[in-house]
C-alpha cells in the first residue's frame, strides 16, 4: 500500500453511507457463462463509460486502459473522472455514490474498504466476467464474498528489493542472489553501511514496511486473531537496524518528511523494500534527472528462512491489487459495456497496455513480461525477471469487516515501536487490547 488513509472515521463514514444508499440501485445482471460473452452481448449502439480516476497528470493508468479498450470495441468511448490526488478518492466516491453521481466503473484502490463497499451493495455482481479471467490472473479471489465477485484486479503490486549495483560494487559486497532471509538482509545492511558514507537501507514510514511482510510470511498470522505477537521479530531487526544507524530513524523519516523515492534515487541507501509501482517512478526520475544515473537491479524480498528462497522457489511477499467494480445504479443498457471492459482491463489487453507504461499488471504472461522488459531503463538481468514475475503475493488487507479498524490500531502500534516511546511487548499487548474492545476480536 503506497498510503494509508485513516481508516476508523472512513469505514465508518462508509458503513452508514453505504447502508443508507445500498440495496434498491442494484441491477439486475445479465446471465452469461464467462469467456466473451460479456462483449457478444453489447451491440453495435454507441456506449459511453464513465470511469473514476486520480492524478491523471501523473497516474496514465486510466486513460491508457480508457484508449486501448475503446480502440477494441470504437462503439465504446470510456470517459475518465477525475478523483483529486488520490488521497481522499473513497471520500470523494462515498459521496458521489450516495448523491446517485458516482462513475459506471470505480477503483478498488485497495482492499481495505472493499469489504464495506461490497457489504453495502455498491458493487455489481461480475462473477461472469470473473468465471472468463486467464486463471494466470493475481489476486482474483480477493474480491469474493461469500463466493461471490464483485471486482476484477487490473494491477498487482508485489514488494521486492531494489539494490544500487554500484553501492554494493565501491563496498565490495556481493549483490542479492535470490537467497536471502531477513537475518541475511539486516547482515549485509550494517555491512554497507560500514563500508559508504550512506545507509545500507531505507525503510520507509509506512506500518506496511514492517507489518505487510510480518502478516505474509508468518505461520498462523491474522489480523483478526487478536494475537499480534508474529509482529515481534519483524519489530526487532528494523529497531536493531535503525540503532545500528543503518537505517534512518523512524523520527528522521518522518520529522523531514523523507521520500523513498529521493533517498534511493539520489543514492542515500543502498537497499530499498519497495512495491513494483516503483520501477516506472525510478526509470522516469533517472530519465528527468530526479534521480542519479547509477545502474539497479531487483531481488526477491528476503524471507523468513531457507524454505521460500532461491530461484527454484516461489518466494512469499506481500501486495493488494488494484482494482475495478461497477457501479450498480449504472444504466442497465450500459451493463455489457462495463463488464467488457472488466473483462479486457483484467485480461491481457489491458495487461499489455499497462506493462508499456511500466505498471505492474494482475496478469503476468510470459507476453506480459516480455513487454514489460523491454521498456527502456528496466534491468534485465535474470534475477530482476524472476523477482518481478515470480512470488506468492499475500494481501495486506484480507477482506474482513474489521480489517479497516484493526489496521488503524495496528497504524498506532506502528508509530509507538518504530519511534522507541513503547516497547515492542507493550505497543503489541496495547494493540491486542484495543482490537478486542474496538473490534471485538481476540
């Protein structure tokens, strides 16, 4: 998750506009049985889409997917509707969707409020487009409830390492080589950071940065079990890398407002766990001269141990998709149109447009990757492919009625250890405490 938005006020804001506006708006859907059905039902009418976007200056996303869809099916013209910078967009939708003005198609910017946009019947039933997807698609089965879909992935960001190549080569240290576990991470930071007059590593403010990886790779972790106590070890090596001063400071990130993007793009650190969304930001910035001219690569995210390592391995990591739903007040002869697109948006057209743009698609085909490595500036080594294309992607969300509360409590924890004002035991314990009284769990 790039940003976190806070989440008690928004999921309750959601919970009680949804409610009150759900229900009557939704549709009935037309019967299909997948594959292209949907677009063998549109007819040859002009169709007009609306579809909800953000930053459109800086985020093409939407207008590439708009362009390429409407160069397959002319009879569609898809209109894209700006939603600020994307900091507030579930503020924005809650409104619109309850003043009957919200787009035929909106983004699921991430899991955390899907449960209480689709709990509320602001969301179609797409199960038809789902039942047509390549199987290949990532993170399919994280917008189901009750075994019903009511989004389609677009985008699947997975976290990985960035590593400066020419950091490593002034330090004498050998590069990442897929082998990595978190003990080898936190070993060969200090030593970088021995060697250059810079940091081995920047870990960004984010509670994602430590908690996404702790929820992924830990046996039995739940953010709804009440038992945060898998959080502890991941706590402790960033503590020990930031006393270390291998790091930054939680207090120095946040104090000066340090962007990742600048203090791994100017060379501050060496080391960067990132989501994939940051190859295009990196290639653009060295390009425009944001970020210094210095040769890169990726590796998987270290792990816990030896098990998920090595390139004949699937390693485990950590991203919610990205994702589109279809407003269910939309006109019913627009209906075929909207899946169409979901369809063409989650399927290898759409993949293929958005790889050449540099953004990570839900579908990886080898196609897919093939484009995606051909983009000037992205490295092409083998252990960048394989990083980039091959992981077990967890949410960071799982889709609960409690998620959205639990991560706001979790946010809390974050900022108490990572700034050394609680004890890890103590910000962990207060944490547990909270979700049994805020969202009776545990």
């Amino acid at each position: 998750m790039k940003r976190m938005i806070p989440a008690f006020g928004l999921s309750a804001a959601l919970a009680l506009t949804l409610a009150a506006c759900g229900g009557d708006a939704t549709n009935e859907t037309p019967s299909t049985d997948g594959g292209d059905t949907t677009a063998e039902e549109m007819t040859d009418e002009p169709v007009t889409l609306t579809l909800a976007g953000w930053s459109l200056n800086t985020t093409p996303e939407f207008q590439v997917l708009a362009d390429s869809f409407s160069e397959a099916y002319p009879n569609v013209t898809v209109e894209v509707a700006e939603y600020g910078d994307g900091d507030d967009y579930d503020t924005q939708m809650i409104a619109d969707l309850a003043a009957g003005v919200a787009p035929d198609i909106y983004v699921q910017k991430n899991l955390k409020n899907f449960f209480t946009y689709a709990d509320g019947q602001q969301l179609l039933d797409i199960s038809d487009v789902v039942s047509g997807l390549d199987p290949a698609t990532g993170g399919v089965d994280f917008y189901q409830m009750d075994g019903t879909s009511y989004a389609v992935p677009y985008r699947q960001d997975s976290w990985l390492l960035y590593y400066n190549k020419d950091l490593f080569a002034e330090a004498g240290i050998d590069e990442p080589d897929g082998t990595w576990t978190w003990d080898d991470y936190v070993e060969t930071s200090k030593a970088l950071s021995d060697e250059l007059d810079v940091k081995g590593s920047y870990q960004h403010s984010w509670q994602s940065v430590v908690q996404g990886f702790a929820l992924a790779q830990s046996d039995g972790a739940a953010l709804d079990s009440g038992d945060y106590s898998y959080l502890a070890p991941f706590y402790e090596r960033s503590l020990d890398l930031q006393d270390a001063k291998a790091q930054e400071s939680f207090g120095t990130v946040t104090t000066n407002s340090l962007s990742y993007q600048a203090q791994f793009g100017t060379q501050e650190a060496a080391m960067l766990p990132m989501g994939t969304w940051y190859v295009a930001t990196l290639i653009a910035q060295q390009e425009n001269g944001e970020a210094e001219d210095f040769e890169w690569g990726m590796a998987p995210i270290p792990q816990v141990d030896s098990s998920t390592t090595g390139t004949d391995a699937t390693p485990v990591t950590f991203g919610d998709p990205t994702g589109l739903g279809i407003n269910p007040a939309i006109d019913e002869d627009k209906v075929a149109a909207a899946k169409a697109f979901l369809a063409f948006a989650a399927g290898e057209g759409g993949a293929d447009a958005l790889a050449g743009i540099g953004i990570t698609p839900a579908l990886l085909s080898d196609t897919v990757v093939d484009t995606y490595f051909s983009l000037d500036g992205v490295p092409t080594d083998e252990l960048s492919a394989f990083a980039f294309s091959t992981h077990d992607t967890r949410p960071e969300n799982p889709v609960a009625e409690t998620t959205a509360v639990v991560q706001n409590i979790l946010g809390d924890a974050h900022s108490a250890i990572m700034s050394e004002s609680d004890s890890v035991d103590d910000a962990l314990a207060e944490a547990s405490d909270r979700a049994a009284n805020e969202a009776g769990i545990g």
